[in-house]
C-alpha cells in the first residue's frame, strides 16, 4: 500500500537538509563535471572552490592542489564541508556570497563552483592569477519552472534569469575570455509529494519562503496529481562554462 499525503510530507519535513545531494534527478549533463573538475584541479597549484555547499563535489576530487580553499555561507553547510574536507587539507571559509571574496587579488590559478546561488564575475577575476582558469557548472534560464510556476503561477520575467548568454556577457565585461561554454536541459521526475518537499526545502530559492503550512491545498493537489500520472515531470537547466583571465 501507498504511503499517505500526510506520511510522505511529515517525512520530507523533517529530513535533514544539510548539503548538496539530489538522488532523485533523473538526468545528468553529458559533460561530467564532476571528472572534469577533478582533471583541473589535478593539474592547478592553488584553487578555491566557491559556494562548497557541503563540500561532496569537492570530497570527490581524485587529487587537490597544495593549496585548497572553499568558501560557503550556510552555517550548517560550513560545518559539513568542514569535516569532510579537513582531513584532506581543504580550508574552509565561511562567507556570506557578497564581495568582497576573502581572498587577495591574484591568489588562485583556479576556481571552481558547482552550482553557484550568486556569481560575483568581478570578483573571481580580480581573485584568478593572469591566465588563471574559472570553471563551472550553472544552473540555467527557466530550471524546474514546471514546479515553481505550478506554486507561484507565470514567471514570464523570471524564466530570462540565469541564461547563460547574459553569464557570458557578464564574464567577459569582468576581463574574462570564454574558452568552453555548454547548454542542457534534462529531464527531472518527482515520484511523490515528499520529494517535491524535500527539493522546495532544500533549494530554497525556487519558491522562496516555502512552508508546508502555506502550500499545504496546492501540495495535496499536486499528490493527487503525481498519483494519478505516476509522476510530476520538470526539465532542469544546466551549462558549463570555462573562462580564463588574460
């Protein structure tokens, strides 16, 4: 037997939503950033890893350069990344993702991020050495618009945020040069009410604010919904960009 609305919700609400982990994403960008990530930072001798989250991307890294610092702003997200990447002597800094970065100019020949929540181009160009790299995965125009429109109605304005045309522009007005740049869009499916609830308190920027207590009538149609089509299918958004300093 099905577990009920209420089982399902109560669930998702009191799942931990310390770090960075999606195991229901059904889709993942052809590219593999996680390895090509990795490749780079093999390769760099001083790196920072901006927006960490809980630091599992970078755990994940075969090999890290001499000197490795992270940034995150989450407090619980901080003391998770600390942990896992201490022991592989990964500083941690907690920030709040505004500028200033806390670091000086020229201080890494590489930077990463994995789907960063704010981009400060100017900053990760003043923080880059001369023909020092920036490499990362967005998250795109318009990603699981599917589900923030079913809560918050039309987004017309909202869907040009993020598009990875303007990210370009912006990076290369910062004095970068676009080496690579990669769009996808992949399929995502929510096979219950509990994972919508899960994602919604988890990224809370796609329908900010969100309580179960507020959305509780739209959240039981939605699960008549997912039970009814088996699912609730949305299309995230994701590109890869590679920018180097001059």
């Amino acid at each position: 037997m099905s577990r009920s609305f209420d089982e399902l919700v109560a669930e998702a609400e009191s799942a931990s939503v310390d770090g960075w982990d999606f195991s229901w994403l059904d889709g993942r960008p052809t590219w593999g950033y996680q390895t090509l990530m990795g490749e780079r930072l093999g390769g760099a001798g001083a790196a920072l890893d901006i927006q960490t989250g809980g630091g599992e991307v970078l755990a994940a890294a075969p090999s890290l350069p001499s000197v490795m610092a992270a940034t995150e702003s989450w407090p619980p997200n901080v003391a998770k990344a600390t942990a896992l990447l201490r022991s592989r002597g990964v500083v941690v800094v907690a920030d709040a993702d505004e500028p200033p970065l806390p670091f000086a100019d020229s201080a890494f020949d590489l930077v990463t991020s994995r789907h960063p929540a704010t981009v400060w181009w100017s900053e990760i160009a003043r923080v880059l050495e001369p023909r020092g790299t920036y490499f990362a995965q967005h998250v795109g125009h318009a990603s699981v618009f599917e589900l923030v429109e079913y809560f918050l109605g039309p987004q017309p304005e909202a869907r040009r945020g993020r598009h990875y045309e303007d990210e370009s522009a912006d990076a290369i007005a910062a004095g970068l040069t676009i080496v690579d740049l990669r769009f996808e869009r992949l399929r995502m499916e929510f096979f219950d009410i509990g994972a919508v609830v899960y994602f919604l308190r988890k990224v809370i920027w796609m329908v900010p604010g969100f309580t179960v207590a507020q959305y509780r009538d739209r959240l039981r149609e939605l699960d008549a919904q997912i039970r009814r089509d088996r699912s609730f299918v949305a299309y995230s958004s994701r590109f890869l960009i590679e920018a180097r300093k001059s």
